[in-house]
C-alpha cells in the first residue's frame, strides 16, 4: 500500500520538528548548540538551536555553523520523535549518521520529552565523582549494566552493544577519565585501581548497588579490577580482549622512564596514521562501515587535540605495560580470588592482546568461561557485534535467571 503523499510527509514531520520547543527539557547554563538534521529522502534540512532558555527550530538553514549534522530518513525521524526507536537503535541500524561532536548528537533526542509527555529513550549526561565529571550514556530498563571501552576509544565504542543490551537492561556506557568528553585531570593516576574507584562512585552517584559489567581492552582490566575490589558490587564480568598483564616485558626499563607528561607538548596526530591505526584493530576491515569508521576517527582527532587528552592516553599505556604480572599483589595471583562469574571473549586476530593469554588466565582463573572468536580482531564488539551480543546475551541472561552466586575464592592458585 503506497504511503501518505510526500506534501502530507512533509507537514506531519513540520510539525514533530514545531514542537520540539514545547517539549525541550533544558541544559546546563551555558549550553549552546545548533544542530542541523537533514531528511534526504525529502530533501530538506531543520536547524535546531538549543541553548540554556530554550529551543528554537526552523525548516532550512541559517549562515550559523552547526555543531553536529545528523542526517536520516522522515520516516526513521518520526519514529525517533514518537519515541518508537532511540537514535542510538538507529544508528546501529545505519539509518542515521552524524558529523561532528558524537555527544552531541547523540545526546540531542535527550533533550526533549517524548510527544505523550514521557522521558526521552537515552540521555547523555554527566556523573559528578569529586572534581572529576564522567560522560555517560543511560537508555533502557532492567537490571544495571556499565560499559568500560578501551584505551584512545571512548564510549562510542560501545553503541551497538547499547542498543541490543537496552532492550533487558540498564545501560551505562561511561567515558572513562581521560577520554571522550569526560574530565581529564592532569595529575590522576590513570591505573587500573583509579578507574575503578571511578567506577564505582559512578556507581554510587546513580545509586547502583550491584551492575553487570562488560570491558574492552584497558575497560577489561579495569571490569576486573572492579570485580576483585568490590566483589559484593558485580553481578557478572564480561570481558573482551581484555588487556591481562604482560608476561614478556623486555621493554620495560625503558616505559618506566618514558614520562606520559610528554604528550602535554603541543601536536596533533595525522589523520592518515589514526586511520591506519584504527583500521589495524580489525581482522576483516569489510565488517566495519566506513561511515561509522569517519565518525570515530573524526572524534579521536578532535579529542586529542587536547593536551589532557594526550595525557591521559600515555599515562594509561604506560600503566597497561607496567602491571606486574607477579609477585606480591601481581595481577594473576589476584585474579584468582575474583568472584563474581566471568566470561572471557579472545580474537584469533587480535595484534594487542593475542588470544595465548587465555592459557595464563585460565591457569589462574579456572572456572571462568573462555571463547576465542575465529578470524576477529581487537574490538569484537565493533567488528563482530551481532555475534557479541549474542554471546552477551546468552551470559548475562543465565546469571539473571539463576541468581548465579560469587564463587568463593580459592586458595591453591595463589600459592602456584
């Protein structure tokens, strides 16, 4: 059956755009963006300004340059507004792209209420711990979930895990600090224990007692460091190529006298060099849209221009290499008291945290479950997101179900 006349289209959307200004929920003082959304399939483009005391829209654009551009279809775009599907849900779908800051557009249906008065679907704001802010993504219902990305990546990361996760649970998608549009302290530790006491003021800020978590790469190690350190806090532990400690580390006289203060030197990296780095993460390129692809590297080039950022970056590098796989409070002698249930996600592929690591944390941790994914690089949830989910799914679910309880910690591996 043929849909409404493209003239009748045009209006309903008018008129969702129209109303934002009776729906806008306010921002913090100061705030100023404009955002351009542009319906290709009609050929037209809303500018949307937001500031502190209000919203203002109109069909076209002004000489003001926007913040972010987001760009979609009408009929993805009403079903946004009525609060049918979260722009996150739609950009994993890839019906929806931005330009410019990630936050900001992805925060911007978080500005207003849905047309029957409800809360937006996800909001984009920022957890107070101290003098530290922390930028985090909410969206959805259920138990509580936190997600921790990796070193240089940010929350973004994560979006397509949001999405499906959303659906069973509350999502938390956290910038670590140091990273995306959360504080960069000059003088923070940027260790393991750091982010996780951050991570679980987090956690008190938004009256968490207990939360899933899932970790990447350096959000792994700090997953884990949450889980050995507040067992009673953690339902279950997912992590993905986390960053374990090196056993090999013939390089480390030399990191430990490599200062991170070096990256408070002016200078900006290439975009080329981020490319090829951020294209190395993976094992098959072909996965990875590369629309979704510009939008990261236009994001890490963006927050790096920051000398706290570059800061931040090589302290937690530094750190990563420096963790003292043994020895009194080594990581693996550690790692066999972790309690809560734990699921480790290997790549076959993977050039930063080669899947061998699961025999060392396997001898330590025997009762953790271990999958290695075939032919899949160092971000699986990136590269392999449908598998992920359903691997995340299938874990986090039977722990919901059955009420998994902590393991008691054993005794014999500590003394191995």
């Amino acid at each position: 059956m043929p849909g409404p006349p493209p003239r009748v289209r045009l209006a309903a959307i008018d008129r969702a755009f129209r109303g934002l200004p009776d729906r806008y929920l306010g921002a913090h003082p100061g705030f100023d963006a404009t955002f351009h959304v542009r319906l290709a399939d009609l050929g037209h483009t809303w500018e949307v300004r937001t500031t502190t005391h209000g919203a203002r829209v109109r069909r076209g654009v002004t000489n003001r340059r926007p913040d972010v551009t987001i760009g979609t279809d009408g009929d993805t775009w009403l079903r946004m507004r009525e609060g049918e599907i979260s722009g996150i849900e739609a950009f994993s779908e890839r019906r929806l792209y931005v330009r410019g800051d990630l936050d900001l557009a992805v925060g911007f249906e978080g500005l207003f209420r849905r047309p029957d008065g409800a809360q937006p679907l996800l909001r984009i704001h920022e957890v107070r711990v101290g003098r530290t802010r922390v930028s985090t993504l909410t969206m959805g219902h259920g138990p509580d979930m936190l997600l921790l990305h990796g070193l240089g990546a940010t929350k973004a990361s994560f979006f397509d895990t949001a999405a499906a996760l959303s659906r069973t649970h509350r999502v938390h998608a956290l910038d670590l600090p140091g990273f995306g549009s959360s504080s960069k302290p000059a003088t923070a530790g940027y260790d393991a224990p750091y982010f996780a006491r951050t991570v679980l003021a987090v956690m008190d800020e938004l009256e968490i007692d207990r939360a899933h978590l899932i970790g990447n790469s350096m959000g792994g190690r700090v997953a884990l460091e949450v889980g050995l350190t507040a067992p009673e806090r953690v339902g279950a532990l997912a992590l993905l190529c986390p960053a374990v400690a090196w056993l090999k580390r013939g390089l480390h006289p030399l990191v430990r006298v490599l200062r991170p203060e070096l990256g408070l030197f002016p200078h900006r990296f290439a975009r080329t060099m981020v490319a090829n780095q951020f294209w190395s993460l993976f094992a098959d390129p072909d996965l990875v849209d590369p629309s979704v692809a510009d939008v990261v590297i236009d994001e890490f080039q963006r927050i790096y221009g920051s000398a706290g950022a570059r800061l931040a970056f090589l302290a937690a590098a530094r750190n990563i290499y420096l963790d003292a796989p043994h020895g009194r409070n080594g990581f693996y002698p550690r790692l066999a008291t972790l309690e809560p249930p734990a699921m480790f996600v290997w790549s076959s592929h993977d050039k930063l945290v080669p899947p061998v690591f699961r025999r060392h944390v396997e001898r330590w941790l025997p009762t953790a479950e271990h999958i290695v994914l075939d032919g899949c690089g160092h971000a699986p949830q990136v590269e392999r997101p449908e598998q992920v989910n359903g691997l995340l799914r299938r874990f986090f679910g039977g722990v919901d179900a059955c009420g998994v309880a902590r393991r008691p910690a054993p005794r014999r591996a500590a003394a191995a």
